[in-house]
C-alpha cells in the first residue's frame, strides 16, 4: 500500500512513550538544577498552559502553546517558565512531530510519574496556535489573595473544591523562587517526591509570617526553612476547602486518585480531541 506508507505520519502509543522516556531520561541527566530536578517546573509549565481557560468563551486552555509567545510568556504569572520551555527543546528537536501543546502537557505527566506521583492518563490531540489566541494577563491565581479569588479562578475553569484543593497539593513539589514570583522557598521537605506532605504539614504545622523584606509568606515555627503562600493558608481558613485539605492529610491514597482525576480534566480544558482513549505510559521505575 504504497499511500499509507508514503502518508503523513500518524504517531501511536509507542511514539509517545519514545517522548516520554526522553523526557524522563533527561530529567535524570540533568539533575544539576533546584533540589535535583526539574519536574516541578516542568508540572508548573502544565499548570499555567492548562489554567488559563475560560469556560464562557472557551478560550485559554493547553491547546495552542500560546505561551511560546510575548505577551503571555511575559505575564507575571509566568516567570520562570522558560526555563522549563528551554529544558524541552531538546525534546522538541528530536521528536518534530509532537506539537507544543502535547509535549507541555505531557512532560507535566511525566514529571508527576516520575517523581513518585499517581498515573496520569494522557491523551493527544492538541494543535499549536498563533499569537492571536494568547490569553488575557490575570487568568493565573495570585498568591496573596484569599479563598474567594481561588474559588472565583478555579471556577472560571469549572472546578469544584475537591479538585481545586486536590490540585493545588501539587505544591509538594518544588519551590518558590525570589527572582520569579518573589516568594522564596520550599512547601515541604522533599520537593522532588509527589507525595501529601503539603496537606499534612498545613494541617500539623504552626505557620507564621515569615519575617524579611519580600512579599507576606508563612513560615513553619518549627523548622523556619518551610513556607506557605497566603493562598496556601486559604485551603485552611475557608470550611469547605479545608475539609479536603484534611481528608488528604490522612489518606495519600485518596489524595493520589483524586489529585489525578483533576490534573487529567486540568490538561484537557478545551480541547478539541477526536478521540476518546487516554494511556498511561509507562513509568521508568
Ligand atoms: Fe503553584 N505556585 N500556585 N500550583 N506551583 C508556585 C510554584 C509551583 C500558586 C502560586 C505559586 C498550583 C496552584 C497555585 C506548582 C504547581 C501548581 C509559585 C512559586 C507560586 C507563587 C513560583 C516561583 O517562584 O518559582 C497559586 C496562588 C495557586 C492557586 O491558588 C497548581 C494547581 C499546580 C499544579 C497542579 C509547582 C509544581 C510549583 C513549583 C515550581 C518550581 O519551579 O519548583
């Protein structure tokens, strides 16, 4: 069938797995970075190429990679991100295939696997857009705000507290960098391992304003090395939200599947995808 063979190349499962294991080898390359990897930034460049959608226009969204593009890769929000960009060009290079916007998405799966966290089903499908389909600055939560803003941010993407709670205990992983968000420091002790320490240490630890000269964060009265973000403390100060926040502090279990239940829909805000199976590709370890 000389057509099918001198067609456009479809990728299968086992291409995107090739993907994968090229990322997840390159993490383990390059562990000369932060805490020892570069996972979390690149589960924050997921984050804020999935977080911007709006559910009313069903714009933003991972699909266009529009971050690629000034203004929104200069939208504070974004700081830092480059690095994670940068970290997947390599990537990009030697699988031209992939778009943007599935790479992006999927290296967040595969930092999250390999850094111990739940399976995360992916699926592709995402095109890249132009310049023209950048989102609006403001579409990203702020740090200092309250429990209403987060509840108004996460909402506008059509989340409901358990998953806006469930996703935010993302910030087991990594840090907060004073030259990107000004923030400084890390949620918990092991910034490289997706685990529930962020929802048990809110719900055990003493928190207090860190006293310095950068923006109000909270520090742990034990240790002081720890910190939390006035948006972090909101999953404690507001009823509903904390009610999650302890159910994960007691069980990893339930936090995993429910954490990975909305990271899946957080990847796949409006997309337009023409099929319906996701895989779990396969982790390294
Ligand atoms: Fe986050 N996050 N995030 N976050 N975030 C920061 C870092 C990470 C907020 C603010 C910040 C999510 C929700 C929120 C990660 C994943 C997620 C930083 C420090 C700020 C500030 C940035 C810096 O200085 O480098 C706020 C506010 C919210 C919600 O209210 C959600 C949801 C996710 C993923 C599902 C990860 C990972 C990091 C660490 C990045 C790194 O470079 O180590």
């Amino acid at each position: 069938d000389v057509a099918k063979a001198s067609g456009p190349f479809v990728p299968t499962k086992d291409d995107y797995q090739k993907v994968y294991d090229e990322i997840a080898r390159l993490l383990v390359e390059k562990d000369d970075y932060d805490d020892g990897s570069y996972g979390p930034v690149l589960v924050r460049l997921a984050w804020h190429a999935s977080g911007t959608y709006d559910k009313e226009t069903g714009t933003g969204g991972s699909n266009g990679a529009t971050m690629r593009f000034a203004p929104e890769s200069e939208h504070g929000a974004n700081a830092g991100l480059k690095t994670a960009r940068d970290f997947l060009e390599p990537v990009k290079a030697k699988f031209p295939w992939i778009t943007y916007s599935d790479l992006w998405t999927l290296a967040g799966v595969t930092a999250i696997q390999e850094l111990q966290g739940p399976a995360i089903p992916w699926r592709p499908g995402r095109q890249d857009r132009d310049v023209s389909a950048c989102t609006p600055d403001g579409r990203l939560p702020d740090a200092d705000k309250d429990h209403k803003h987060i509840r108004g941010i996460f909402g506008r993407m059509g989340f409901d507290d358990r998953e806006i709670v469930a996703l935010i205990g993302a910030h087991s992983l990594g840090r907060a960098h004073a030259d990107r968000s000004g923030y400084d420091g890390p949620w918990d002790f092991s910034p490289t391992v997706f685990t529930n320490e962020f929802f048990r240490l809110l719900v055990e630890e003493k928190w207090a304003w860190k006293k310095w000269s950068g923006p109000d964060q909270y520090t742990d009265k034990t240790t002081k090395t720890l910190m939390m973000l006035p948006a972090d403390l909101a999953l404690i100060k507001d009823k509903e939200f904390k009610k999650h926040v302890d159910r994960y502090a007691k069980d990893s279990e339930v936090f995993f599947k429910e954490f990975s239940d909305a990271f899946v829909k957080l990847l796949e805000l409006g997309v337009p995808f023409t099929t319906d199976e996701r895989w779990v590709l396969k982790a390294t370890s």
